[in-house]
C-alpha cells in the first residue's frame, strides 16, 4: 500500500534542492543537507539510488556532486516515488493476503483506486513545476547567484 515515507519526502527535496540550486558546479551533499536539514544517512542512500535508477548523475572528485541525469522538466514526483518505494522493497503482496473477505474485495481495491489517481497527479507534477513553485514563494536560489555571465 501506498505511505508516503520520510524518505519519500526526502528524497523529493534533494532532487528539487538539485535542480533549483544548481549552478555550473555540482551540488554535494553536505550543501543539500546544509540547505534541508535532511539526515545525512538517509540522504547519500537516497542519492546513490537515485543515481542507480537514472534521475541523477554522481559527479566524483573534490569538486563532485550531483546534477539532474535529464531535463528537469522530465523528472516528476511520481518517478521519483517509484524508485524510493523499489530501494524500500515493496510488501503490498503479504498485505493482499491478510484481511477480511470485505477487506479484500471491496476496501482494497477501492484504496488501488485511490493509490492510482494519487500516483497519476504525481506524475503530472515536474521538478520544472516544483522549481517555479520555489522560485514565486520568493526562495533564493544559491546556484543562480554563483552564476557568472562576464566575458
């Protein structure tokens, strides 16, 4: 069934952290946990899968980091879910089997349903979506100012 972990939530927040603070360097680490308070073993967890399953790319060495691994107009939250609910492994098949008849028969599969509509506004919702939220909530973005545009 479907619960919206800490670490679901954490690792929506460092994915959004990335994109909206990055620059021309990579964004460590320390600097989202910095910014988000976010645990620092539940975030290198987090980030290591998410590198595994394609939403970001690890960058190596002193000035390494993260950055988005495609446009941020092509990563929603839903995705973003799916590979926190794959790295916690998935118990909905023991909870099937548990239960009353009604349970089973009615109150699950109305939930499904539920679950179903709640994932497909999750995946209508961008880190694009989410940036700009930031951005009109007047949040400052640190990669934006670090940015230099002289020649």
């Amino acid at each position: 069934m479907f619960r919206l972990s800490k670490k679901m939530l954490f690792a929506i927040e460092a994915v959004l952290d990335i994109a909206y603070h990055a620059g021309s360097e990579p964004v460590q680490s320390r600097e989202i946990t910095r910014r988000q308070g976010i645990p620092r073993r539940y975030l290198e967890q987090a980030l290591q899968h998410l590198v595994r399953e394609g939403v970001l790319v690890g960058v190596r060495g002193p000035r390494g980091g993260y950055r988005l691994a495609k446009e941020r107009r092509r990563i929603t939250v839903g995705e973003i879910i799916r590979v926190m609910r794959k790295m916690d492994g998935d118990d909905d098949a023991r909870e099937e089997l548990e239960g009353s008849e009604l349970g089973r028969q009615v109150v699950r599969p109305m939930w499904h349903e539920v679950q179903k509509d709640v994932m497909a506004t999750l995946d209508s919702m961008t880190i694009e979506g989410l940036c700009s939220r930031a951005n009109k909530a007047g949040i400052a973005s640190e990669g934006r100012s670090n940015l230099d545009f002289t020649i």
